[in-house]
C-alpha cells in the first residue's frame, strides 16, 4: 500500500526529509534527482540514521591504493559511522548481515509516496 509521505517540494539535495507513517518513522531523501525512503533506525544500536550523511566512501581497492566512489550512495549512521547502501539498505564491506529497512517511494504530481505494505 502507498501512503503520501509529503510535498516533493519539502525536501532538500541530501537531507532527509523524516517524517510519520502510520507510527513508523522514515526519512526521505532526494539524492540527485532520485528519491529514496528509509525506514529512520539503524540495525546496529537504532540510532536515528535518517539524521546521519549521505556521502561516498573508500571501496575495496588494491594494496597500496585509496580509492574513493558510491558518492551519494552511502548513508552513513550518525552514532558509530556503520555505512549502508542508501539504494539496498545493505551494510556495506561485511561490517554486519544487518540491513536498513528501504521502501520504493516515487512522486506524482508534486507528492511523494512510499510503498510500505500493509499494517
């Protein structure tokens, strides 16, 4: 089922827009043109990570070499810095099996939605 998150307008490039649905909290982000929705709690120690940064991070390279990507793919909790896949929810580089509750969200006519299923 979709419920109606907000304005398109209401949200900024790379904060999170959190909000409300039906007791759940979830952030919303527009990264690039493309909208995302989190559910607002990290599997590590459920800090709020909607609050935390999207950014990129190091990737696994070859010895010797530092090698930065996933820019704006990246959410990054702001209590212990674990990293996750802001598309997947998946942690990233094996620091846990745990993943970040992700929904499909898309816009219409100026309003966001967010696929959640049923309560």
């Amino acid at each position: 089922m979709a419920y109606c998150a907000g304005e398109f307008s209401q949200i900024s490039e790379k904060e999170a827009l959190i909000t409300d649905i039906n007791g759940i909290s979830v952030g919303i982000f527009l990264i690039n043109g493309k909208v995302y929705a989190v559910r607002n709690a990290c599997p590590h120690k459920l800090a709020p990570i909607c609050k935390g940064t999207v950014c990129g991070t190091m990737i696994p390279s070859n010895p010797s070499e530092f090698v930065f990507g996933l820019e704006g793919k990246v959410l990054k909790c702001p209590w212990h810095g674990w990293e996750f896949s802001l598309e997947t929810g998946d942690a990233l580089f094996g620091i846990s099996n745990r993943k970040v509750k992700t929904y499909p969200a898309e816009v219409k006519d100026g309003m966001i939605y967010i696929e959640m299923g049923q309560f």
